[in-house]
C-alpha cells in the first residue's frame, strides 16, 4: 500500500495570513497529485486555539494563522471537494509542526499489514505546506517511527516560507535519507 500525506493545505498557508505566491502556484500540483494518487491519502491541518499568541510558537511567530473553525483553519477549498469526493479521512489535526499521531497511525497500519501477511507499507509521499517547517517535521517523524519504508517528499508539490528556505530543507532531508523526487505530475 502507498500512502500519500497532504500536509496543511490550509487558506492561511496558501493566500491567507503567512501565504505566498510559492503556496498559492503549488495548489493546482497538490489537486492533481491527490487526484491521480492509487493509495491511501491522510490530510494533516495545523491548528492552533484563540490563545495562540500565548503559546511558544506564538511568542516566536507573533502572526496569528489556523485558529479552529476560521477560513484560515479550514483546507483549501479545492483541495476539500477531493477529499470529500474520495470519501477521505477527517484531517489530523496537529498543534505543532510534527504529528507524532500521524507517525503512530502509519506505523498501525504497517504493522496490521504485516499481521495480514502483507509486506505492509510500500512507500509514503508527502506534499503540502510549508517544505522548511511542517512537511520537513512530518518527514522526519514518519522516518522515525517507520525507517525501512521509503519516504518521499515530492518538491513540485511544496513551497517554503521562502525559495531557499524551501531549497535548503529539501536538501536536508535529503541527507536524512528521505527520497526528493522534482517532477511535476
């Protein structure tokens, strides 16, 4: 089984309160990607409480973004309609960079298979928001809970807060032995 993760498509992430035109040229990849995809597809969605300027992330990014229930907090609308279309699973929703929950859920699910006598999970490609913070800590988590499954991250479907802050956690994950694949779909 392949999984694909769609990590925070969110308004706020794409043209909303931290968007960039990097974000906002990626969306129509990311729906094509999900659409063509032969596998399972979890969907994480950062989210964060009233009180965010409050918190440690708050204090460091002064920028309120991905309250619950707020456009902003919602996925992209495009991005919605498929996974509804599919009959998707409800987003992880993840109070941090990482999901240590998504981690555990894969590392379920490829122990199930291989309690079926399945070779359990072939590969995990992840896509999404923001390359150099979300997707880089989720890369890493599902390389940790899960090491001998190949992890993919595939750069047409990501952008950065910045170019090279996107660039530069590509490479790092890179070395960290996750797979970077470039083409567009």
């Amino acid at each position: 089984m392949k999984i694909l993760v769609v990590v925070d498509m969110q308004n706020d992430f794409i043209d909303g309160a931290l968007g960039t035109k990097e974000a906002v040229s990626i969306v129509p990849r990311v729906v094509e990607k999900i659409r063509q995809f032969d596998g399972r597809v979890l969907y994480t969605r950062d989210t964060h409480e009233e009180n965010y300027l409050e918190t440690q992330e708050g204090r460091n990014l002064p920028v309120p973004h991905c309250i619950r229930g707020t456009k902003g907090w919602e996925l992209a609308s495009q991005i919605e309609a498929i996974r509804v279309e599919k009959a998707g699973e409800a987003p992880l929703d993840k109070p941090t960079f990482g999901s240590c929950e998504l981690g555990q859920l894969l590392k379920a699910q490829d122990d199930d298979l291989k309690k079926q006598g399945e070779l359990g999970i072939e590969s995990i490609t992840l896509i999404g928001l923001c390359t150099d913070i979300c997707v880089i800590s989720n890369a890493m988590i599902v390389k940790a809970f899960l090491p001998e499954v190949p992890v993919k991250v595939d750069a047409a479907c990501c952008a950065g807060v910045t170019p090279e802050s996107h660039k530069n956690a590509l490479e790092a994950m890179k070395v960290c032995q996750i797979e970077i694949e470039r083409d567009i779909i």
